[in-house]
C-alpha cells in the first residue's frame, strides 16, 4: 500500500460523547476503504474515560 505526500489538517478536540459504529475492513485493490464507517448509535452508559484511547499502534 502506498503513502499519501498530501498535507491534512488536524483540530484535536476532548472527547465528550461515546458512539457505536460499524465498519468493514474491506479495501480496494488500492488499499482504500471500500466502505464507509456507519454510525450506530450513542452510548449514554459510557464515558470517554471507559473506552481505550485508539493509537496508531492500536
């Protein structure tokens, strides 16, 4: 898989609500995502302290 030499733009922000996706680790013979991340729903019974915090090594 290639690296992109695009520039991204990141704002950092705290975390405030826990949500539940779906996604599907299919890619495309470029390696990209062949599906987006689906949104499922809140998750009132946790806070951002119960989750593990994702890192790229993760």
């Amino acid at each position: 898989m290639g690296h992109s030499t695009e520039t991204v733009d990141v704002t950092l922000v705290e975390p405030e609500l826990v949500t539940e996706v779906g996604v599907d680790v299919a890619r495309d013979a470029s390696g990209r995502w062949r599906h987006t991340a689906r949104w499922h729903r809140p998750r009132h019974d946790l806070s951002p302290a119960d989750t593990t915090r994702w890192s790229p090594a993760n």
